[in-house]
C-alpha cells in the first residue's frame, strides 16, 4: 500500500503546495485508489502522477472546508472522461457534502457517466468494503470534522507443508482450498485447516484525520496505526493558539503519537507561514532535541510506502 500527496498547504495554496488532497492506493489488496479530501486543482496535480480516475471508487471527506472540498467537482466531472464510465463511486463525508456535490453539478449542467452513492455521517461511522474496515470518529475543529481508521485485512497464514505431507497430501491444487478454507476433506477424513496453517497476519492500520485540536477520540482512530497522516498547522510557538484556531500544535501530534502507540507519522496541512527551508530548520531542530525521527513533513507529491 501507498500514500501520496497532492495538497499539503494549510487553508491557502501556495506557490510550492496546493490545498488538501490525499490518495490511498489499496494494492496489493484491492486494485483501486481512495482520496481523502479534495483540495482545489486536485485534478491538475494528478496530472502530474500516473494514477488514474478510473481506479478511484471512494472518496472520504474529512470536513467542509473549501481547502478540502473546492476541488471536489473537477475530479468527479473529470472522471466521467479518464475511465470512470460506468464504474460506481461512493462518497463519504459530514452532513451537507451530498447538497454541495449535486447543487453545483446541476447549477453547472454537468452530466456524469457513472453512479453515484452518497454516505453522509453524523457523529460516528463503520463501513466495510472487500476485507476492509473504515471507521469515523466526529474530532474536535468548530466544524463537523471526522478522522478516518482504516484497517486493512488480515492475510491467511502460510500453508505447513511438513504438516500436510504427514498426513499424505503432497503439494498441489487442495492446497490453495485449505488456504481459503476453515476445515478440507482428504482421504474420507474432516481436517481443521487452522492446524496445517500459520497465524494470520493483521493487516496494515492507517489513520487519516480531518483538521482538529487534541480531543479524545483522537485516540480511537490513532491507536495502534501503522501510519498516521496529521494536520500540523502550527510547527512552533506557544501551543495556546493552535488551539484557540481549533488546530494542533507539533506537540499536540507528538503526544498522540506516544499515547497511541502510533508507528509513523506524515505531517500535513502545513501553514504558508513556513517556507520549505523553515521546514526543514523546525524538522532538523526537532529531531536533535528529540531523537526521535518516525515522522516526517510531507511536501505535495511525496509518496509513503507500507
């Protein structure tokens, strides 16, 4: 699996970062990519990469904002044109992302080739699709603002060969039916596959949140993640005023790091105060004064590999 970014400014764009946009391509898994949030020219900046519209059959919309909505009806009218046809899309996201999309597709007289589903949330949200799991949880930002956990499934255990050929089932086809399966027939006899198979192993755990302060449900979506994407509008000064403007200060992030157990953790939502070279002065500062390096922020295209 991959996380790439095409918008990682706060609010604003700027000359080097467009507004909020994420992709999550869900390979091996799944042959499909979602996008989290959909800051202006998002469609332009996938121009520049190689994913395609087509393969997106998602969308998950963390808060109303326009840095994370503008763009919102470019890729779905764009879609209709670079593989989409006839391929559903679902979209998911607070109250009121269901009136925004069809008033400005019908005031605009844009026509889309393919269907689409609306899942609107109100307070708290679970959803399955293929093996995966997503959950939302309502954060803490003035607005309706969601974080997303999502858990990938869990891969079956490797197939005991020595096991099997005890019994007398040399390699071959059954294998793959006792892979897939919780019990086989060989030789007149019922076989608990679970005996002739490793422990499954989880699959990976990513939390993608919505601008926010530090509230407690931040730890519902963040515990245990493989990968955390975060907004960090604020990398220095006194933590007071991040969160007087309902967002989080670095330490904020750094807390909810420790207090999660979260393993890594892509900095975004970075406020156009900072250049790339205060950037990178705050990232060095931290790392001395810390030791500690599981983070890093993001700039627009940066890509992360799980």
């Amino acid at each position: 699996m991959e996380i790439t970014f095409f918008g990682t400014s706060a609010g604003l764009p700027t000359k080097e970062r467009n507004t909020q946009a994420i992709a999550l391509n869900l390979e091996p898994y799944l042959n499909n990519i979602w996008l989290f949030d959909v800051g202006e020219a998002t469609q332009h900046q996938i121009l520049h990469h190689s994913i395609k519209l087509g393969k997106v059959n998602h969308i998950f919309i963390t808060h109303m904002h326009g840095d994370h909505i503008f763009g919102l009806p470019g890729i779905l009218t764009t879609r209709s044109f670079q593989g989409g046809e006839g391929k559903p899309l679902t979209i998911i996201g607070p109250k009121g992302i269901k009136e925004y999309v069809e008033t400005t597709l019908r005031v605009s007289e844009s026509r889309l080739n393919y269907p689409l589903t609306f899942i609107e949330i109100d307070d708290h949200f679970a959803y399955q699709h293929n093996g995966f799991t997503v959950t939302a949880n309502l954060l803490n930002h003035g607005i309706p603002s969601y974080g997303y956990r999502i858990e990938a499934p869990y891969t079956p255990g490797k197939i005991d060969v020595a096991a099997l050929k005890n019994i007398g089932l040399e390699p071959g086809p059954k294998y793959q039916e006792i892979k897939a399966n919780d019990t086989f027939e060989y030789d007149g006899l019922i076989y608990d596959s679970n005996e002739f198979k490793g422990a499954p192993t989880r699959g990976p755990i990513i939390a993608i949140f919505g601008d926010t302060k530090p509230c407690t449900n931040e730890y519902l979506i963040a515990n245990d993640a493989d990968v955390m994407v975060h907004e960090g509008t604020y990398l220095e000064g006194d933590k007071t005023l991040a969160n007087n403007y309902n967002h989080s200060h670095i330490e904020d992030v750094f807390e909810l790091m420790t207090r999660a157990d979260v393993k890594y953790a892509l900095i975004t939502h970075i406020s156009n105060r900072y250049t790339f070279e205060d950037v990178e002065d705050i990232y060095n500062d931290l790392v001395s004064k810390r030791r500690q390096t599981n983070f890093k922020f993001v700039c627009d295209f940066d890509t992360y590999k799980f």
